[in-house]
C-alpha cells in the first residue's frame, strides 16, 4: 500500500492518493487519466448509484500539487464525517466535497459542491503520532460552507448508537461503499462502489479491539475507501455503524481486501454531536514530535568585573485610579445539574468546556451553559482485582494504566487502574 507522500502514518491505511499535476492549490484539480490513480478501494465490489447511498460524500483533499482522494458521509446542518488519518498530518491547501454525483472523472477535474471551512479531527486519534497512533478513534469532522444535506438527491446518513447492539455483532451482514479500484492493483472504476461483507469476531490486539473488523466474503473495503461508510439494512433504511479505517495489519498474513478494520462510530456519536455543538474539544492537525533542542555552547568565563552598582530606583510611579473589575455574567460559577452529573455554569464564548455543555440549565445570557462531565466520568471500574475510577482521556491524565471498555459513555472515558 501506498501511503500519503508527505504522511508517516502505516501502511496500511485506506488512503487513495491522486497526483494533480501544474494545479494550483485553490484552484480547479485538471482532468486525471488512470496513470494518476496510484492505490486502490472497494475489492470485488459491484457498481451501484448514488440515489442507492444518497449520504456519500467524496473529498478531495488538496496539499499543493498533489491530492488525496477519501471517503465521508454526509451530516445535517452542513457537516460531513470521515476519517482522521485523511486529514491529520495537515498541509492542507484545501478540501472540496462532492454529492449525488460520484463519477470519478467529475470528482478529480469537476467543481465541488462545497469546500470545508473548518476541520475537527479527533484528539485521541493524536495520542502517539509520530509513532503509532489510536486508529479506534480515526474520526474527524468537516464543517462546510453550505448546508449540502438540502441539495437535490442529497440526505443526511443515520448514525448507530451504542444501543444497537444487534447491527454491531460478529456475523452481522454489512455493507461498505467506496470509489476506487475493484480488487488490488487492478484498474479504477468510473463510478460509486459497494461489496457486502459480514462483520468478523473483533482483533485482541488494541486499539483494534475497539474497532468493527469487516469482510469474509472475498471482498472489502482497501485503500482509497477511507472515511467512508459501513452499513446495516435495518429493513428500512441504512444505519452506518462505521467508517472505513485500515486494511490487516503487519503480521496477520493477510492482504488488502480480505478484511479491513473500520471505526466504530457508535463509540464517537457524544464526540461528534459535542464538536458540532461547540462543546467538545478537537484539533486541526495531529503535531508531529518536535525534534530534541540542540543545546547553546557555554561562553568561556571571562574577567570578573566585580559587583554591579544598584541603580537609583527613583520616586515610585503614580499607579493611578484602580480599574473598575471586569464584570462576570450572571450565572458564571453556578452550580448545575443533568441526568444525574454535576456541572457549574460557563461563558461558553471565552470558557472552553473540557465535558459536554447544555443549554438551558443556567440562568444568565444564552451563552451561560451547562459544563458537565462526561457520561461515566467518576464512576468505579475494576479490573484483575484492581479498582480504578472512569476518567476522560482528553481532559485527565492517569498515573497508572488506562483500559478501556471497563467505563459507560463515549470511548474516551476509560478506566484509571494503578
């Protein structure tokens, strides 16, 4: 597998990199012949139509002459999921959103039908980068100029929660859908693809533990099908209990197509729905680890020149009038409560909230809102006869090991065991 020219993720990532030849970084990407496809996608997969998968989204993601092709749903309100890694190393020129219409020649030469303002990728997923990152949270989050779920043609996808056990079990029928090459090496199709899969009994390995793991049909998800999504047929529509992360990993004999692994979005609904609320924290690009200070020659010693004379300090300055104090809006510092956490009342326009904010519990302007903690924070969790308490990872560190699955709420809550 090919990974991004300028990327130090693994190889493994599901990752289509496209060459934009003589293109400006803003400006229209040039009509592309297959030479300029450099890895894969869907494996054994079939044609399909976007009316069939109306929530797929295409992003093309430009770094200056060069560009990565990746997957994404599309959310309500002018969003789009997709996968971190797409997006995580930055340098990023530009990302431009497709919909509806998937023909690959309109996705690499044609206009987009929005460009993303913001990027949110997720914190945890940053955890090691440089040198493995935490591929069970490879999600991230575009914040559109336009609200594209109201185009022709166009809806927005249904996330699962963690209380769809059923669609989420080993043995689950599933579908992944993606645009690329139809098996490994192989020329690249023209249009939309989807292969169904079943979902497999989990790795033991973590983070892949926390991951869906997809395929046993001679067919899967590779790469070039990043960020796109894994679905149930509820019999009445789709629900998306994933999005396409990696293919085996080194060691499991095992080549692109034959199974893939794919965040488990279920775990990351509280994320996205706080980052979208303007609650949650999230980054825009993962740091890279900076080099080690080279440190500055010590000066040789020279004569001493003996004690300094004190300065005369002179009259002391007029310190003036004191300034009035800055005024506090009501409701700051309150103490408040939901479902049974407690939070206090925050500026949430100069306040950022390391939990989940809500509106509504707190007297005062409408930007007084609720700070509360996570779901599961500062419950008890044990394990091995070890007892820990839950804590979020984004916001508190732990001295001693942190497991996860030990914890209720999102997947950053995990259990701090000594």
């Amino acid at each position: 597998m090919t990974p991004h020219p300028s990327s130090s993720y693994p190889t493994r990532a599901l990752l289509l990199s496209i060459a934009l030849a003589g293109c400006a970084a803003s400006g229209a990407a040039p009509d592309l012949g297959e030479d300029d496809i450099e890895v894969s996608a869907i494996v054994n997969g079939e044609p399909t139509t976007s009316d069939a998968f109306p929530f797929f989204a295409s992003v093309l993601i430009v770094r200056g002459g060069a560009a990565s092709l990746c997957g994404g749903s599309v959310l309500s309100g002018g969003w789009v999921v997709t996968a971190a890694h797409c997006l995580a190393d930055g340098g990023i020129d530009e990302v431009r959103v497709f919909v509806a219409n998937h023909e690959l020649e309109r996705v690499v030469s044609g206009t987009p039908d929005a460009v993303a303002e913001q990027i949110f990728v997720h914190a945890q997923y940053c955890e090691g980068f440089g040198g493995g990152v935490d591929w069970s949270a490879d999600v991230a989050l575009l914040r559109l100029d336009r609200d594209v779920s109201t185009l022709p043609g166009v809806t927005a996808t249904r996330l699962a929660t963690l209380s769809d056990v059923e669609p989420r079990r080993a043995g689950a029928p599933a579908t992944v859908v993606g645009l690329g090459q139809t098996s490994d090496g192989g020329p690249h199709p023209a249009q939309l693809q989807r292969v169904d899969v079943e979902l497999l009994a989990g790795s033991v390995r973590l983070p892949y533990a926390e991951m869906l793991r997809a395929g046993g049909t001679g067919g899967g998800a590779c790469r070039g099908d990043s960020g796109g999504p894994l679905l149930y047929d509820t019999g009445t529509g789709w629900l998306q209990i994933g999005l396409s992360s990696r293919g085996p990993f080194e060691g499991e004999g095992a080549r692109c197509g034959d199974h893939s692994y794919h965040t488990d979005i279920a775990r990351h609904v509280a994320w996205i729905e706080g980052v979208r609320a303007g609650g949650f924290d999230a980054v825009t690009a993962c740091a890279a680890p900076s080099p080690e200070p080279v440190p500055e020659p010590e000066p040789e010693p020279g004569p001493d020149p003996g004690p300094e004379p004190e300065p005369d300090p002179g009259p002391e300055p007029d310190p003036g009038p004191e300034p009035d104090p800055v005024p506090t809006l009501d409701g700051v510092g309150d103490a408040c409560a939901s479902g049974g956490r407690s939070g206090t009342c925050v500026d949430t326009a100069s306040t950022s909230c390391g939990g989940v904010v809500q509106s509504g519990l707190c007297d005062g302007p409408a930007q007084v809102r609720c700070c509360l903690p996570k779901e599961g924070v500062g419950a008890r969790c044990a394990l091995g006869g070890a007892t820990g308490t839950c804590i979020d990872t984004h916001t508190a560190s732990c001295s001693g090991a942190v497991r996860s699955g030990l914890c209720p709420g999102p997947g950053e809550v995990r259990c701090c065991l000594p």
